[in-house]
C-alpha cells in the first residue's frame, strides 16, 4: 500500500454564523471568523489517496489526473469565492473548516474510486497554525 497526497491552494471568504444569534453572540461564539462584512483566508487543502502501485507504470496513479480531478470538482468552484453563497457542494452548508473538509471529501471520494485508488484524508489548512484532518469516518 502506498499513499500520495497532493496540495492545492485556494482563496476564500466566507464567514461563521447562525441567524438566530445576534452580532454580538455569533462574534462571542465564532470569533473572527463571524465578521458580518465577510473576511478571508489563504486555505491549503491536502489530499491524500492510498492503494497499490501498477507494476506496469510503476505509479499508484498518474498524478495529473489527481491534480485535474481536484482542481476541476474543487478548486475551481471555491478559488476566489464566497464559500457561503457560492459553492454548489457547500449550499446551505456552516463553512467551518470541518464541513469544508467532509463536503471535499465526498466531492472526490468516488471520482478517485473511478480513477483506481482511495480517498485516505482530506486535509485543510485555515492558518498556518491550524489545520483539520477528515478519514471519512
Ligand atoms: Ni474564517
């Protein structure tokens, strides 16, 4: 078994709330991330696949294919967007960094299925200090 992860960047705003809180109790609650004029940040997303090398090519799988299909299901819809209002797989969806990575997860699970490997984690960066991590479970 062997396991490849690829990094991708993307830019982002987005903002933490819930409508029943006022101002004050979602920036209580939520921090800066609960500016109500929207704010954004630099996310590093890691994406992890596992299985086993083709002895013909010697590859798990051909990576460009893995950059392609991430940057096509992903990177492309959230690169320089409003993650609250203007990503598909993110509708009606809290963007904390947590659901971020579970809805990547399922974004990709089944393409990289297809392209005959495992989605092993999904990992997203927020800042440099913090980072979430999602196995599918
Ligand atoms: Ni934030």
């Amino acid at each position: 078994m062997i396991y490849i992860t690829r990094r991708e960047r993307f830019t982002a705003a987005h903002r933490l709330f819930k409508e029943e809180y006022s101002d004050e109790k979602n920036m209580d609650v939520f921090g800066k991330c609960s500016n109500p004029n929207w704010h954004g940040h630099n996310y590093e997303l890691f994406v992890t696949i596992k299985g086993e090398i083709d002895p013909e090519t010697g590859f798990l799988i051909n990576l460009v294919d893995l950059k392609n299909i991430i940057r096509e299901k992903i990177i492309t819809k959230v690169d320089h967007k409003n993650l609250n209002i203007e990503v598909d797989f993110l509708k009606n969806k809290f963007t904390s960094t947590e659901v971020i990575a579970i809805a990547i997860w399922e974004e990709l699970e089944n393409n990289i299925k297809q392209m005959g490997a495992s989605l092993h984690c999904v990992k997203i960066s927020e800042t440099e200090n913090n980072s979430v991590e999602y196995y599918g479970e």
